[in-house]
C-alpha cells in the first residue's frame, strides 16, 4: 500500500473512532462523561464549607474523586457522610445510570428530592438520615426495582408516603422515622416510622 492511501485508511479509521466515540454515548445515554457532568452539577448545587469537594476537579476521572467508587469506568457510589455538607441535590443525580449507593447522610441538604431518582434502576442503597430535605417522598421512588435499603429518617418530610414504594420487590429495610408523613397503604414491618394513616380528602 502507499503512504497515501495508509494515510487515507489511517483517517478514515480516526474519523470513524472519533464519531462513535461522539455518537455512542447519545444513543446509550450514559458513560463515564456523563456522570462527569452529574456529579459536576451537583457539586454546583453543594455548599462545602469544609472543602470536603475540592478534588472534584471535571479535568480528571471522577473515579479518582473523594466519596465516588466507580466499576468498570462507570460510578458506582457517592457516599458523603458526616461532612457539613449544605446545599441541594440535583435532577442530574438520576442521569447516573449505573448508580448502586447513594449515601449523603448526616449533612445539611435541603429542598426536596428530586423525582429523577427514580431513574435509577441499578441503586440498591439510598441514604439521605439526618438532613433538611422537606416536601414530599417523590412517588417515582417506587420506580426503583433494585432498592434494598432506603433511609430518610430525620428530616423534614412531608405528606403521603406512596404505596408505590409500599410494593417494592428487593426491600428490606426503609426507616421514615422522625419526619410528619402519612401512608396511603398498610405498611409492612421492613418501613420504620410513625403509622399515621392520610385523611380522607
Ligand atoms: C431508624 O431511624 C431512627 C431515627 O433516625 C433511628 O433511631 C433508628 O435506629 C433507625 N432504625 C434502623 C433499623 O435503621
Ligand atoms: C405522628 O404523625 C402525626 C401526624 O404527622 C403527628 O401529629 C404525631 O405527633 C406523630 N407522632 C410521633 C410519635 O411522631
């Protein structure tokens, strides 16, 4: 062959890595660059008093950030305990499809949880104990099929705990104490919390 027509074929063989390196990632939607972006967003979103983030630097692989576990170059978990950490979760958060645990507990988040959680099909674990968050359990929580743990013990919580949530095949284990819910459905002995049943409307 001549250098040429290599030339050519070595182009041709970028030109093609290039676009489905550009391409793949939005036909399957998710990679290690979008929960890049994500975990960005939130970080955005945190107030970090104590500078607990500060390596979440998007110049780098968020697999080598502090609190962030990943497998097979995708993130796994986001476990941020006991940190100070202020601020509000993010809709992003639900664009992290390969998600297992999320585990921010002991902090000050506020606002609500956003109902795009309940894209996460893969997360066994979610830990939000001991913040501010108010509003209500977003019923899209119901969505999560691989959910084994849910804690969302003391916080500020309010209105109808979904009976969505109630028919979840894997959990074992949801505390609600300590926040003012109510229940639309007879919960079994895996929910923690106060039993009080919604009023009639
Ligand atoms: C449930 O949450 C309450 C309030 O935070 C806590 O005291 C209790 O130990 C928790 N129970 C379990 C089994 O996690
Ligand atoms: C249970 O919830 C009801 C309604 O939100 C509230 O009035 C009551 O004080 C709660 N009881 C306990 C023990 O937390």
């Amino acid at each position: 062959m001549s250098m040429a027509a290599t030339g050519c074929l070595m182009l041709l063989t970028l030109t093609i890595t290039l676009t489905a390196s550009l391409i793949f990632p939005l036909v399957y939607g998710a990679d290690i660059e979008s929960d890049k972006q994500a975990l960005a967003a939130l970080k955005k979103s945190l107030v970090d008093p104590w500078n607990v983030l500060s390596d979440w630097d998007v110049a780098v692989n968020p697999c080598t950030w502090n609190f962030i576990e990943c497998e097979n170059n995708r993130v796994t978990s986001v476990s941020i305990g006991m940190n100070n950490v202020g601020g509000n979760l993010v809709p992003e958060l639900g664009g992290l499809s390969a998600l297992v645990d999320l585990s921010i507990f002991n902090n000050m988040i506020e606002g609500t949880i956003p109902a795009e959680l309940g894209n996460l099909q893969n997360l066994e674990v979610l830990s939000l104990s001991e913040n501010l968050l108010s509003g209500e359990i977003p019923p899209s929580l119901g969505n999560l099929r691989s959910l084994v743990f849910v804690h969302l013990d003391q916080n500020e919580f309010t209105g109808k705990v979904s009976s969505q949530i109630g028919s979840l095949p894997s959990l074992k284990l949801a505390n609600f104490s300590g926040n003012s819910l109510c229940w639309d459905f007879w919960p079994t002995p895996n929910f923690l919390g106060n039993y009080t049943l919604c009023q009639a409307e």
